[in-house]
C-alpha cells in the first residue's frame, strides 16, 4: 500500500521497489469477521505486531457464560514459527498452530489461512485503503478501523439472512 507521499508508519515496502509503504495487520475470527485492526510501516516483521495484536483485543461475548478473554486457537503462517512466539502464547493459554519453517508445507494451513487471506482482500477493495493517501497514520488507521466496521456488518448481515 504505498502512496504519493510519506507519512507516519510508513516503511520502504519490500515488494514494491523500497517505495513507501503500510501494512495492515488483521486478528480475525474463523468466520472471516475483524476482530482487531492495526497498521504498520510496511517493512515491519508480522511478528512483531503479534502481541499487540492479541493484547488489543477486547472481551468477546459469547453464547452463555463469562466473555472470553482470549481465542481458544491460533492458526498462523511460517512467519510467526520463532520458539519465544510460541512459548509465550502457550503461556497465555491458547493452542498453538503455526507452520515451522523447513518442515511443514504451508499447504496444510490454507483451508484456515484462506480466511485470513480473504478478510485482508475485503480491506483491499476500500479505495482508501488500496492505495494509502494520508499523511497521519491515526487517519489510515481510522480508516482500517472503518473498513472493519463495514466488513463486520455484511458478514454479520449475511450469517443472519
């Protein structure tokens, strides 16, 4: 997501010829439906935003009972297979499933991976966020946080209907 001009959280993106760039990091449940945005310089390792990630998210309510805290399971790529990144989300208490690197093939993961995939796909298809055309990182952000709100209300629309 690169744009005419740089900004704040803004990093040279490694696929686009070191132009200035952001990336959006998506936490979402196993519907497809955003739970958790957060952006980033795109030269920014995806595990790095892992924890805030997780830390961000707020009680989700379920059924009956008490809100969880936290998700039962994490499906992650290869990119996410560091030995201190999965001891420390054992510590919190969830199930851990992510690809290691030089022994899984990442073809296992795709029939979860795919929903991923296809949540950060619906953020793509918003113009603003296509293409990144703010200077502040707070309005790209709000923008991702819009985009989610959109993308949960035709997911939830369509499970209803």
């Amino acid at each position: 997501m690169s744009g005419p001009q740089k900004g704040d959280l803004t990093g040279p993106n490694p696929v686009y010829r070191g132009k200035p760039g952001s990336k959006i990091h998506v936490w979402c449940d196993r519907r497809g439906v955003p739970l958790q945005v957060l952006t980033s310089a795109a030269n920014t390792p995806d595990a790095q935003l892992l924890f805030p990630l997780l830390d961000s998210l707020t009680p989700v309510q379920g059924r009956r009972g008490r809100p969880r805290h936290r998700p039962g399971k994490l499906h992650a790529d290869k990119a996410y297979d560091h030995k201190a990144i999965r001891a420390e989300i054992r510590r919190r208490g969830i199930t851990v499933r992510i690809a290691r690197k030089g022994v899984e093939s990442s073809q296992r993961l795709g029939r979860h991976r795919w929903i991923v995939e296809s949540c950060l796909s619906w953020f793509t298809n918003n113009r603003r966020l296509a293409r990144r055309y703010e200077r502040k990182a707070e309005h790209f952000q709000a923008f991702a946080d819009l985009a989610a709100i959109l993308i949960c209300h035709r997911r939830l629309a369509k499970i209803t209907n």
